[in-house]
C-alpha cells in the first residue's frame, strides 16, 4: 500500500512538471509569435528594417533577456529584501553625522554634477 501511494505521488509530480514545460514552451511560443509580429510590421515601414522569422525573434527574445533583465535574480529585486534589512539596519545605527557623510558620499557618486568652470570649453572651441 505504502508503495502505491509512492508510486501516485511520483506520477502526480510528473504530470505537473509536463504540465509545466507545455505551459511555458506554450508561452515562450506565443510570445516569440507576438514579438515577430510586431517586429515584422512596425521596423520595415517605419525605419526599412529587416523582416525576421520565428526563429530570429526568438533570438532576439534571448538577446534583450541577456542585455536588459536580470538572469536568475527573480525580476526587478536586485538582491531582494535581505538587502534594504541590511541596509536599514545600518542607517538605524548611524549617527547623524555619519548619516550626512554617507549621504554626500552617494550623491559624489551617483549625481551628475556641473563642471566647475565653462572656460575651458570655451577656449577648445576657439582654438578648433
């Protein structure tokens, strides 16, 4: 009896897993099919591109996963809820001296800043 409810369970965790690849396969499929279209109607009017097939959509598919998304991160969390814990945890222990360091660390590194002085455009483009 003991081996029959095995057996069942095994059974049921493969017909899922079918299930599974025949959904995604399917999706992957119609998403391919969907970009091929519009690829196919939009680039050759509008900027006289190349017309693609199934396949070259697909790889294109591939291409923006690889370039623009992030691989095996689980979408747009970018190290997840571990991370803004840990992050908060700091801040929390800072004082607020340290808190405007590390603020004007991050805006030195992540703003754009003006250059200082326009002079030495100026004189460059004079001298071209």
């Amino acid at each position: 009896m003991r081996e029959e409810t095995k057996t069942k369970e095994i059974m049921k965790r493969g017909l899922w897993v079918l299930k599974f690849a025949a959904f995604g396969t399917l999706a992957v499929g119609l998403f391919t099919w969907a970009t091929m279209l519009l690829w196919n109607w939009l680039v050759p009017a509008l900027f006289a591109g190349p017309v693609v097939s199934f396949w070259q959509a697909l790889g294109l598919l591939v291409l923006t996963k690889i370039l623009f998304w992030t691989v095996g991160r689980g979408g747009h969390h970018h190290g997840g809820h571990w991370r803004s814990h840990y992050l908060r945890q700091k801040w929390s222990g800072m004082t607020p001296e340290e808190r405007e360091r590390f603020k004007q660390k991050m805006k030195d590194k992540w703003c754009y800043r003006q250059p200082e002085s326009t002079s030495d455009k100026d004189s460059s483009a004079s001298t071209v």
